[in-house]
C-alpha cells in the first residue's frame, strides 16, 4: 500500500511515499530555518505563510522522486497534532482536498506517534537491507525529545493474537512541564548568540568545552518523577551570563554574526571565550544526563529492556554517545532513527498512518488541527 504521508506541525513542510509502513520511496523536506533564524525562534504566522508556498511543490518533489503517480497514492496521512494550528491547517487541509479529489481514504496522525514509527520504520528498512541490526521489539520505553516536546511513552504491540497487524497501544509515562529539551537549547543559543537552531551548534561547540566545568545539578521534579523541567536549567545559565564578561561576549558575538555569512562550526568557535564554550558544555551535559536517568528510570519501572529515542534532539551526540555507552553496560537495547528521521518529516507520518488505515481507521470531514493532541492514556 502506497501511503502519502503531509507533515506540517511547526516549521518543516514535508511530504513522502511510504510502501507498506516499510520502505521509504521518497521523503521531502523544505525547511524554513532561513525565515526564522533572524528571530531566534519560529514565528508562526511566518511558518504558515511558507507552508502555503511550499505544499504543492513538495508533495509533487515526493511523487517524483518515488516515481509514482498522485493516483497511484492510496491513502494519505497527514499530521493533525500536536503543533501550530495555522501551520498544521495547510498540511491538514491540502491532505483533505487530495484525499476527497482522488476518492482515497485519509486518516489523521498524532505528530508524537510519527516520531515513535520513525524509529520501528527505520528499524524494518534496515533489516530488510540486510543491515546486522537487532529487532526493534515491543513492548519498549519511547523518549520522544524534540523543540516542540519532551515525553516518555510505553509502547506496546496491541495487536489481538488472531490480527497480524500491528495495532499500537501508547500509555504516557512523563512529559516536560515547561520547556521541551530542544527549546532550551534553542534558548541558550539565542542568549549566546550562537544562531539558530541553537542544538545542532550548542552540539557542535560543546566538543571544545568542559562538561564537567560548572555543575548545574541534578533536576528535581516533585510529584511524577518522570516528568521533565527544563526552564530551570534555562534560567540558571541566563544568570551565568546576565551581568558578566559572557554577556558582553554574546553582544559582540551577535554583532560579527550580522555581519559575517559564516556558519562554520570552528569561525564560531574562534569567538567563544573558554568559559563560554566550558558552560555549553556544561549545559549539554546536565540536559543529556537528565533525559537519561530519567529514560532509565522509565525503562527500569516499566520492566522493559527496549528504548527509542526520536525527535530533533536525538541528533544530539552527546545523547547517542551516552545512551549508547550506558546501554552496552547495563543490558538494554537502544535504537534511534538516522538524523533525518530524528526531525520532523513526513515519512514517519506515512508509516504511523500506514497502520492505521490497514485497521480501517478513516478521518471524515470533521479531521481537524489540535495544537495540543495527547497521545495515549
Ligand atoms: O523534531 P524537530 O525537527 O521538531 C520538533 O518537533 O520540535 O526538532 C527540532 C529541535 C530543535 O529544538 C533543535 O535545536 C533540536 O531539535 N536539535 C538538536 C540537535 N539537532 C536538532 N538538539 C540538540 N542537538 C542536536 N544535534
Ligand atoms: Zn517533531
């Protein structure tokens, strides 16, 4: 089955082809970092506007590249949230209209749960590649950790002994209570003035820092301890900085990145003191060490020993590294999706949506966008 896959939660406009919720014909993705990199953040009227130019040419960029016809789609699956709801409408609505011009059936799909079968979706192709890579098996703890979302789920095989397809049941275990752990980093790169987006630089320059320079201490949560905080952290590297030789660093800083072109990792590095590079670092560590113990404690608690870990963030090398390292030591199997798959794309839309309408599932008129859409119980 050839599944259409619209993605147009935040500020990547994407479209896919997605056969059988496992394999991948072609995935597209215009992003829209040059529109909102002035303003440190996305600006959602902005992320709309771009969505509107960019929909009809990416879902025909993704027909292309898979070489197929819009009429040889057989269903489409578009994101209905979480996310800005002007920009989830161009996805939403353009989705609709194909769906209901081609007669071919639509369902709607939680963006949360997309990032969840980036991971079981990267995990089939590869072992269908004949890749040496373990089973991605369920049940397993999720860490879905992104700019817009910081939640741990258990994931498990719903499906009825009789059913060979899989019917997934989600039950939320935590979820950040302020900022998600891809805004912090967002966050302390625009105090910084580093660019944006803020993680894969703060990634980029923590290589050159001390982690262990300044220690911010653990993050306590009261009530559900898997629950995540990050503005805390946030704040406590805001007053590193207000007031020192670090601000006024960040100010010229922020005065030769208007003025020069370069994006170079090494051209920014060379206009970070040693302490600044030593408190990224520093930063890093404490989110990365945060997302890990708490992931542990999740896995440790629901008697699993199988954890995913999707979203923007988990790009994040630190956070590979350690998970990684920590896995090979205490006996549970880690899995990530390549980067691409990590960020938002419409693929992992396309595979979530896949499975659903194989179960029947089909949206009506009234599929509408959330900004907030909970995924499971
Ligand atoms: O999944 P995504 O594309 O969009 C959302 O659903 O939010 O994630 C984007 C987020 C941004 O906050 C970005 O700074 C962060 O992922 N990110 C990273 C890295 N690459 C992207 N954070 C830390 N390290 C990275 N290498
Ligand atoms: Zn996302």
């Amino acid at each position: 089955m050839l599944v259409l896959g619209i993605e147009s939660s935040c500020d990547e406009t994407a479209a896919a082809i997605v056969a059988d919720g496992a394999e991948i014909l072609s995935s597209v993705v215009a992003s829209q970092i040059p529109t909102h990199e002035k303003y440190g953040g996305v600006v959602p009227e902005l992320a709309s506007r771009e969505h509107l130019r960019k929909i009809e040419l990416v879902v025909d960029e993704a027909c292309q590249r898979a070489r197929v016809g819009i009429r040889d789609v057989e269903g489409v699956a578009v994101t209905e949230g979480p996310g800005l709801v002007g920009s989830l409408l161009v996805g939403l609505v353009y989705g609709k209209a194909l769906a209901l011009a081609l007669a071919k059936p639509l369902v709607g799909v939680n963006h949360l749960e997309g990032h969840i079968h980036a991971v079981l979706l990267e995990n089939k192709m590869d072992r269908r590649a004949g890749k040496r890579v373990e089973e991605g098996r369920l049940p397993a703890v999720t860490l879905v950790v992104s700019g817009g979302h910081t939640s741990l789920f258990l994931v498990e095989d719903g499906r009825p002994p009789a059913n060979s397809l899989p019917v997934f049941n989600y039950k939320r275990l935590g979820h950040t209570r302020d900022d998600a752990a891809g805004e912090a980093f967002d966050k302390v790169a625009k105090l910084l003035a580093l660019g944006y987006p803020g993680g894969p630089i703060i990634d980029q320059l923590a290589r050159w820092g001390n982690p262990e320079a300044i220690d911010f201490g653990r993050i306590k949560m009261k009530g559900n301890p898997l629950d995540f905080s990050f503005s805390g952290l946030k704040t406590a590297v805001f007053y590193r900085v207000r007031g020192t030789p670090l601000a006024l660093e960040a100010e010229q800083r922020r005065a030769w990145r208007k003025t020069s072109a370069s994006a170079r990792a090494d051209d920014l590095r060379a206009h970070c003191s040693p302490q600044t590079l030593d408190l990224i670092a520093s930063f890093q560590n404490a989110v990365v060490r945060d997302l890990l113990e708490r992931t542990l404690a999740a896995a440790d608690a629901a008697r699993v020993d199988s954890v995913f870990v999707s979203g923007g963030v988990a790009c994040n090398s630190l956070l590979r590294a350690s998970f990684l390292d920590t896995s090979r030591a205490q006996g549970f199997r880690v899995f990530f999706p390549s980067p691409a798959l990590c960020t938002d794309n419409a693929a992992m839309i396309a595979a979530a949506g896949y499975y659903k309408l194989k179960a029947g599932l089909r949206a009506d008129a009234t599929l509408t966008a959330h900004a907030s859409l909970p995924l499971g119980t």
